[in-house]
C-alpha cells in the first residue's frame, strides 16, 4: 500500500511577504495544571496503554502463533524388534532371529536385498572416492622464488639514537623481543641521559611493552630464560650480573655484587641445563668464564680464566661471544679477540682438560659461534670479513668458508629449521641469506636493511623471521618466504654427505702436510729415528685414505703438485 499526503494551500499565500516583530520568547514547555480540565477524565485503575514515539501506518496488526512442543513417544514396529521382545535379553533375540531364519519369506526376501547390495557393492569396487592414487609418489614441489620483506621497526625511544647490542627471543613461541641499546666504543664519553632496555611485543611497534631501567650502567647482553617467559638475565658495562622479571616492573630483582663480578663488561650470558633451572653462565673482555645460580648472586659458583697452561688472569685471552647447545649440557665454545675459539669441556680436571681444543679462526675477533641444531659437530664462527664452517674432528682448518667480502661482517646464525641455511650481517646495512646446499660461492638473498650497519642479529625460532639492530638503535622485523624456513626430505641427506667429505677431505690435506714437514726435516739433518718412523706412519695413512676415497684424492691433484713442484725448486736450491 503507497502511503500518500496531499500538501494544500492558498495561491494568495504563496509568495506572501514575512513580517517579523520584536517579542521576547515564550516558555512553552511548562503549563500550570487546570483543576477544571480534571472533571472531564475518567480515571481507569488498573490501565496499561502500548505507546510509540512513530504513528502506525499499518491498515492491520498480527501478531504469529507460538508454536506449541508436546513429547511424546512412537513405537517402532517395522525393521525393528516386537513388542513383547526384550531387545535387551540375549536369549529373547537369539530365539526370534532362529523363528525368523525358518520362515518361508526369508530365503526369497534375502535374496532380492542381496541382489541390490551387489550392485552397491560392485559400484564401490570399480570407484573408490576415498582412495588415494599415486600414493608412492611425492608430488612434485612448486618451484618458490626467495624472498624476504621487512614487516616491522621497532625504534629506540632515547633522544640520542644508541646501538642495538643484543637481542633475544621470548620462548613463548617468541610472541616477545627483548633488545638491549649500549655503545660499546673505546673511550665513548658516557654523556647519553638514558640506559634504558626495551621489551616489544611484535604486533605493537610503535610502543614498548615493557622498559628496564639500570640504575647506573646500560645493559650490554640481554637473554630471556628457556622455559620462564618472565625471567631474564642480563651482564652490564661495568661487569656485574642482574636477574629480571617482566612481572615485577623495570628494576632488576637480583644483582651480583661488584667485587666477584667481572672486571671489564659482559659480552654474553647463557641460560644453561641445571637441577633447578636457574644456572647461567657469563663472559668478559677480562677473560674470565663464570658460572652463577641466579637465586643467589652473592659469588659465582665457579670461575676459569682463559688462560693455560696457569690460571693467570693478565695473560687471559679478551672472550668477545658464548656458545652453548643444550643437547651436550657439558660442552661450550669460548670466541676470543684474538680470532681463537676455544672448545671447553666443564667436566674437565684441570684447566687443561676443560681448554682442550682451540681453533685458529679467524685474524681479528671471533663475533658469533654457533652450532648447527641438526649436526652438533659442526659450527660456524663470524668475524673479520669472512664465515667460517668447522668440524670438531678438523683441528688444524676449516671445512668450508665463504669468500672475503668487502664489507666487514658483524654477526651471524644457523637457521634453527632449514638446517643448510644461515644469516649474516654487514656493516653496510645487508642481510645476506646462505643456502650452502643451493650454492656456496654468494649469498641466495642479499637484502639492504638500512642505510646504517648493521650490529646484531636472532632468529625466530619457528625459523621465518629474523630480528636485524643497527648502530641507529633502530631493529628490523625480517621475514623470509618459506623455501627458506623449512627442510625437505633430502636436506638433511645432502647436507651430510656434504660434511663428510669436506671433512675427509680437510683430513687428507693435514696428513699430508704433516708428512710434508717432517720430510723436511729429515732432509735438512734434525730428525731422528723416530720422526722417520712418524713419516712412514703418516704416508700408510694418507695412501689408505686415498685408496678408501679417490674421488677426492683426484680432486686435490692440482694442488699435491704445486706442494711437490715447490719441494723440488728448495732441494735444488
């Protein structure tokens, strides 16, 4: 129904000149009551009236019927048992199953359902639209391109933009990032108004959630605790320890005092497996290795100075970084400043036995070790301008290394679930993505972060993201695609049969120059009887090596012939 209203008027009125008036306003929303008016209403006790602040423009009103649920029951007959059967009574069916099987009926009524069951059955057999075909055969993997994109920046909230030293991933599913700001420059004057530390949730870039306030110094090492999302651990620049908890505000709950602390700032602290859960270790420039229970900061638990033969503290090496894998709880690596990397056994005697293995690394300052989450023997260390991938059953040599960039490299990790890749930074603002299994010779992503180096970086532990900090105090929320984040089912077949040989063959080249040496030195008259006997012991095992492997032997013959060409010229000399 159209709803209609026709507008009437005067023609005299239209177009009718507006006469305004001075007049003061009329209150026309308060009237006095007139008891005259009172008469004419008719009082109704009780009334009830339904109001609406609209007029009604229907012609009808309805309202629906509520519909009525009664319950009741419904006897089953057909299909289904009878009434005076007990469904229940073992003995009642088997008896009415027997009278039904006797009947006449029944042969003749089976067979035609049986006939309409075969067709069924045979319809099934011919298609099955469950089966899975092909199921023998792995369907071939779509060819992703590598990429990686920059999702969030989280910003240093101090006026003067200071460098992101360290940065740590909360272990509830790494939901948190905890980043610590400190300039670690010789004689850096010490005139910035803050030293303040952040923790950020990832999904809010623009506000911390959480800020650590130091009393006195800045925070140069910051690490979450594995399994306590709330508990953190920290080493300072003036060398002293404190224990964090996020639920207790911005000051530290526990700090080691100064006097049995480390004399020089705290370059690492690890989380390490313990009884009660709360054990750490930490590591200075003052070369000293102390491990603490962070109940109880009063003194360490135990102290080694990087120093053998002799535990003396002024001929300590400078550590620079720590390693720890959770697998081999007694095992540690030690990154020095002087490019060896230390290979310590806690379980060790004397300081001998723990500093049992050293490393010639690198020419300046080892900045980052880590062990491979997929082959604890193998692990790779960063510093100067190249990274370095090593075997413990290698001593003398690397296994494979990268070439030396332009750039210096300021930190670098293994991806914790693509067990061949690994990241690193550059002092001119990249982030190069390694795939050694796809090619060793340059990097599968180089990517500019910023304009300013870059100073640290960790990975997620899902292995997708990648947390990148500048010296700006700016840190960058990397994502990578997901060829780059996950192993297939060769990676790790591959990727072991890589190591093998690199390793035998970084075997093969130390005998044979050990053999070479002491050639020498039976040529020029200083050895004796038993180095002969030595020479004779390592060329049998350098010939049954080669014989075990000639593949490799044929791949060092270039260089077996520069080594004898250049021994030729020296005896002729």
């Amino acid at each position: 129904m159209e709803v209609q209203y026709v507008y009437q008027k005067k023609r005299t009125e239209f177009g009718r000149q507006c006469v305004f008036s001075d007049k003061g306003p009329d209150l026309i929303d308060n009237y006095p009551s007139n008891w005259v008016l009172l008469e004419n209403y008719i009082l109704k006790d009780p009334f009830s009236q339904g109001t609406q602040c609209n007029s009604i423009l229907a012609e009808h009103d309805a309202n629906t019927t509520r519909a009525t649920f009664v319950h009741s029951g419904m006897n089953h007959t057909e299909g289904g048992w009878p009434k005076d059967i007990n469904k229940e009574d073992e003995e009642q069916t088997k008896r009415y199953r027997r009278k039904i099987e006797k009947e006449d009926s029944y042969n003749p009524i089976l067979m035609h359902l049986c006939k309409n069951m075969e067709d069924s059955v045979l319809q099934n057999n011919s298609i099955n639209i469950y089966q899975q075909y092909f199921s023998d055969v792995e369907p071939t993997p779509l060819v992703e391109k590598s990429s990686a994109r920059i999702v969030n920046v989280y910003q240093d909230q101090c006026p003067t933009k200071r460098v992101v030293n360290r940065i740590s991933w909360s272990p509830d599913g790494g939901t948190k990032l905890a980043v610590t700001h400190c300039d670690l420059k010789f004689q850096q004057p010490f005139d910035i108004p803050t030293s303040h530390s952040y923790i950020w949730d990832i999904e809010n870039p623009n506000r911390p959630l959480l800020i650590f306030q130091p009393k006195f110094t800045p925070m140069v090492c910051l690490e979450y605790h594995t399994k306590d999302v709330n508990t953190l651990v920290s080493g300072q620049l003036s060398g002293r320890l404190a224990v964090w908890d996020s639920r207790k505000g911005c000051g530290p709950v526990n700090r080691s005092l100064t006097e049995v602390s480390h004399r020089e700032p705290v370059m690492s602290v690890l989380w390490i497996n313990s009884k009660s859960g709360l054990e750490f270790f930490s590591t200075s420039t003052d070369g000293q290795v102390k491990w603490w229970d962070a109940r109880k900061l009063t003194e360490p638990l135990e102290t080694l100075i990087l120093s053998s033969p002799g535990q003396i503290i002024q001929k300590a090496m400078s550590a620079s970084c720590l390693e720890y894998e959770t697998t081999i709880p007694t095992r540690f690596m030690v990154g020095t400043e002087k490019g060896v990397i230390i290979s310590c056994n806690r379980k060790g005697k004397s300081p001998s036995e723990k500093m049992a293995l050293r490393f010639s690394a690198h020419l300046g300052p080892v900045l980052a070790i880590q062990r491979n989450a997929a082959y604890v023997k193998n692990f790779l260390s960063v510093g100067d301008w190249t990274v370095r991938i090593w075997s413990e059953d290698c001593k003398e040599s690397s296994i494979m290394w990268t070439c030396y960039h332009r750039d210096r490299l300021t930190d670098g990790a293994w991806s914790p679930t693509r067990v061949s890749v690994f990241f690193t930074t550059r002092s001119d603002g990249s982030l190069d993505v390694w795939d050694i299994l796809q090619q060793q010779e340059r990097a599968c992503i180089s990517m500019k972060v910023s304009d300013e180096p870059l100073s640290c970086l960790r990975v997620h532990e899902q292995g997708r993201l990648v947390a990148v900090g500048n010296v700006r105090g700016t840190t960058n929320l990397v994502q990578l695609s997901e060829n780059l984040s996950y192993s297939t089912k060769l990676d790790r077949t591959l990727l072991t049969a890589m190591f093998e040989r690199e390793s035998r063959r970084e075997r093969i080249l130390e005998a044979r120059n050990r053999e070479i040496k002491l050639k020498l030195k039976t040529k020029s008259g200083l050895a004796v009887g038993a180095d002969s006997v030595a020479v004779m012991e390592v060329t049998e095992t350098v010939e049954k090596t080669v014989a075990s492997d000639p593949e490799v032997y044929a791949s060092e013959e270039e260089f077996f012939s520069i080594i004898s060409a250049a021994e030729a010229k020296d005896t002729l000399k």
